[in-house]
C-alpha cells in the first residue's frame, strides 16, 4: 500500500512569481520524486513555481494556503480553502 504525504503551505510572491516552498524535512522529500519537472530543490525546501494559468484555474493568489500530495502516484496541488465562482 501507497503511502500519501499531505502537506499544506502558504503560496508567496517571490520576483513576480508565485511559489511554493516545501520544507525537505517535513516531508518535501518524499515529494521530490512526485513533482519532478515542476519542482527544484533549493537549500533545505522544494521549491514549487505555480505559473499564472494554474493559479488562475486553481483559484489561488499570493498568501493562500495550499495543500499537496501524492496520492494515486501523481503530484496533486490546490487551495486550501476555494474560492467560490460567482
């Protein structure tokens, strides 16, 4: 059986950019494999760059908590809390 690492952060503005950083020793680590291609691993974080078209659909803005896992294999990130659509 798969073991799912779940993991929440706020997403902040770093030089116009939103990003994500995971701590590597709360369980970024066991991300790293899941969301190469996405992913960098800067220091002692995994750094998650969210382009403007994925925050956009996934409804998130700078300060926003977001979760991430990996359950079913894949890299999953969305918001915390949605935002309704009006």
């Amino acid at each position: 059986m798969e073991e799912i690492t779940c993991l929440e952060g706020p997403v902040i503005r770093v030089n116009g950019e939103l990003v994500l950083f995971i701590p590597l020793s709360a369980g970024g680590d066991e991300l790293v494999e899941y969301s190469r291609g996405i992913s960098e691993v800067q220091g002692e974080f995994l750094r998650i760059n969210i382009p403007d078209w994925l925050a956009d659909v996934l409804r998130i803005e700078e300060g926003d908590l977001v979760c991430v896992h990996n359950s079913d294999g894949t890299f999953h990130i969305g918001p915390r809390n949605p935002r309704r659509v009006y």
